[in-house]
C-alpha cells in the first residue's frame, strides 16, 4: 500500500486538470473550505459547476426540505443534500456534458464555538460516477475535529474534502489506499469514526474492511457495523439511549459466548428496566484480539469472527481501545444513559491489580473514577479453573489488600455486578480448544458452538476448517 504524500494543493489542481470530472460544492456551517481549495489551485472552471452555502436554516430548510429532529449535523441532512444537487447536476448537464463524470459534494459541519460546548464534527458526503453513464456511487463519512481553534478546524475540513474527491477518483481500485488517504496532510487533526464506500464500482470487497482500515491506520478508536455489513454511527442510533458491550477473542464465538451474552443481557435489562427499544447490545473486536501473536492482522481471520457474529444477529464494535477508559471516553459524546461493559472475572482481577500497582502514588482513587462512574457498570462473568475445576466470581476473586475495601465497596455499590445466571456445566469450554478442534476436523465441536454457525463454519470454511 506505498503511495507518495501528495500535497493539497496539487489533488486539487489533478482534478481540476482532469477534464470530465464536474461537480457541484454544496456546504453548510462551518464546511465553506473545500470549494476554496479547488478555486485556489487554479483552472476550477474545468471542475465546479456550482458552490453554494445555505448558511440560514430557513434557507436552507427551502432548498433541502424541513429537518424533524433539528439536527442540521447529521446523517440525514447530509442524505439530503446529496439527493437534491445530484437531481439538479443530471436535470440540467447531462445533456450539455454527456463525456461529464459528475459529482456532487456536501458538508454539514459544526465547528468548535467560542465557549467550547461544541468540539467540532460533521458530516461529508460525495456522490460520483467513475466513467460517464456509469453506475452513481457514493462515499460518506463522519468527522471529529481535532484542534482547538475555529480557523484550524475549518482548514482541516477544505484538505479532508479534497482528500475524499482525489481517493474516489484515483485510488478506487485500492480501498486500503483510499481509507489511509483521506488524513493526507492532516493526520492527528481528525478523527474519521465512519466511513461508507457504496455503489455498483465497490462490490469487490467487503465493506466491513472499511472499519478495519479506519481502525488500523488510526484515523480513529472506534468504528461499527451492523448485521447488513454496514457502517454505522453512534450518534445515530445511541444517542441517550443504553448500551451493553461485550468484549471478546470471538475467534470461534462458543457456546460459553452465547452464554455470556445472555446472561448479562439478561440481567442488564432487569437492572435497568427499561423497554426492550431504549436497549442496545454489541460485541467489541479490539486489535489486540485481531493481532493475537502476530504483528500484522489477518483480513479473512477478521472476516471470519465478524461473519459469525453477524449470523447471530449483532452489531459490531471494533475498537483500538486497549483499556475500556477510551471506549468509554469515545461513547461519552453520545450520553449513554446506561452503560454496561461485560468482561471475563480473569480480565476484571487484571484490571483491579494493574490499576492498584500503577497508580500508588495517591492518584488510586482518580484512576477508579475514570473507569467506574455512576451510569457505567462492569459485568463480570465467572470462569473455571482448568486443573481444580473452582468457579472464580466477581465476589471471591483475589485483590490485592491494599485495595480491598475499594474493592468491596464498587462491588456494594454495583459497580462491578456478578453475572449470576450463568450455565456452570459449559465453563469447561475454552475458544482455543475449539478452534484446535475445528481445524483439527476433530468430531464433537459443532456442540460447542452456537448452532446457527456450525453449518456457516462448514459451508465457508471458517477458521480453517477443511472437513
């Protein structure tokens, strides 16, 4: 994936130069740089056709239509506009431009304000054809800024638009090379958390990968998709409402995984008595888990844990958060009323000591309070001793003694809540084991996983299996 760093000025005049390409600028709030850049670059009149700043609500309410829910930052909108000036460019150049690969590009950004309440996100949209006539495709993201000043973030938007037009049309046969560029010349000042690449001139790869490529080049911590292989957005679909996240290997999901899904779901839901609509629940894939022993992350290894999950119907986080402080400070802008985090009774005693020999130099209690706060809870669920066969709870696991009564006390406090309906005759099964099995074609493991995937394990080769 070697490419040469190509400055923003010099994309910009590429396009500009590149004779069918034609499109139309159309930004809203703070995104009023892209067009500049491709102005500045000289010879513009053999790319833009249009720009234009509905800055105004109620202008822009006119031109795209009534907002419901008042969020002029958003998906919707973004769709919007997309929709409307793409109507127009083929209305009213096709026939005048029928050699033309049009495009449309949108924006809809806020900026850090004076007072600092708003950090800076927004959403960028590019709507294209690759050839004329071709299939329409579609590129769509959403940004965080990262500076700290007005002028800064609206000068990263300009380079960031330029990036998303010059990757659709010179890299879109590498999608790697197209996630990776984007941050061209601003790398650290964004955070790019979603990312779709769409239409007919993208069937060839999974669109999955997206996600794993924003994660692994570190245009961002967190990325989803749902069960369809689709990115999705926090803001969208989280926004006040309550989570569960499961982390784990998933390297195959067992029936020990199910397990733990369902009875910390289950307890989750009673705890929080709350309607099954106000409920959501996802499994984290970490990077740490994809690498595992080797420095380089394997695409299929990934497909194949994200192909098992989507069978059993559940959205995925992928995450580089290696502590859960950073998944939660990424789900902080989105005012989860209730937060569950579901981990293993080994991974919560692991946390507990490292954070009490790490943090004796007074700083005990501000480093608890950044992972345990009052709408977030640590689910623990227990694990079996494999040479005595013990059960290990949240309640009787070992803690260091200088840290017991802290302990006790998140634990009182249902901090840290024992997963109680558990299935104790399955705590025998260890994911390794099975995977060995699997590969091995060793008879009996297909009653160690989930039924719904044992036919999907054979059929697509999982894991390695060659039965």
């Amino acid at each position: 994936m070697d490419y040469q760093m190509i400055k923003t000025e010099q994309k910009a005049l590429d396009i500009n130069l590149n004779d069918p390409i034609y499109g139309t600028f159309a930004e809203i709030g703070a995104g009023q740089e892209v067009a500049r850049n491709f102005f500045q670059a000289g010879a513009a009149a053999g790319t833009i056709a249009k720009t234009m700043s509905a800055y105004d609500k109620t202008y822009s309410d006119a031109i795209y239509g009534l907002e419901p829910s008042g969020r002029y930052v958003s998906e919707s909108r973004l769709y919007k506009m997309l929709d409307h000036e793409w109507s127009l460019m083929e209305e009213r150049l096709s026939a005048s431009r029928p050699d033309a690969t049009f495009f449309v590009f949108a924006d809809t950004v806020q900026a850090i304000n004076y007072t600092r309440t708003i950090k800076g996100n927004g959403w960028m949209g590019l709507r294209f054809r690759l050839k004329p006539n071709g299939p329409v495709n579609d590129m769509v993201l959403h940004v965080k800024m990262l500076d700290t000043n007005n002028r800064l973030q609206q000068e990263a938007i300009g380079v960031l638009g330029v990036n998303m037009i010059y990757a659709s049309f010179y890299y879109n046969e590498d999608p790697e090379k197209m996630v990776h560029s984007l941050v061209n010349n601003i790398k650290d000042r964004v955070s790019i958390d979603l990312l779709r690449i769409n239409g007919e001139d993208f069937n060839y790869f999974d669109k999955r990968l997206i996600s794993l490529y924003l994660v692994k080049h570190k245009l961002t911590a967190v990325a989803m998709f749902d069960v369809n292989k689709s990115s999705i957005h926090a803001s969208e679909f989280l926004y006040k409402e309550s989570l569960m996240v499961v982390r784990g290997n998933f390297r195959p999901p067992t029936i020990v995984t199910q397990d733990v899904i369902d009875s910390s779901f289950t307890q989750f839901k009673e705890e929080t008595s709350l309607p099954d609509d106000k409920l959501n629940l996802m499994m984290e894939m970490t990077m740490d888990y994809l690498k595992g022993e080797h420095a380089e992350i394997d695409e299929k290894d990934f497909l194949d844990r994200a192909d098992m999950l989507c069978a059993l119907g559940y959205k995925v986080l992928l995450s580089d958060c290696a502590n859960h402080e950073m998944l939660i400070n990424y789900l902080s802008d989105y005012k989860i009323a209730n937060l569950g985090i579901v981990i293993g009774v080994r991974e919560l005693q692991s946390i507990i000591t490292e954070k009490y020999t790490q943090n004796q130099d007074g700083r005990l209690l501000v480093a608890f309070g950044e992972l345990f706060s009052q709408n977030i809870k640590i689910y623990a669920y227990p694990v079996q001793n494999a040479e005595t066969h013990a059960i290990m709870t949240a309640e009787n696991m070992s803690v260091p003694d200088g840290i017991r009564f802290l302990y006790q006390y998140l634990l009182e406090s249902k901090q840290i809540v024992p997963v109680k309906s558990f299935d104790q005759s399955i705590l025998h099964i260890y994911p390794m084991d099975v995977l060995r099995d699997i590969q091995d074609n060793k008879p009996g493991w297909e009653s160690k996983v989930p039924e719904a995937l044992v036919h999907l394990i054979k059929d697509k080769q999982l894991f390695g299996y060659s039965g």
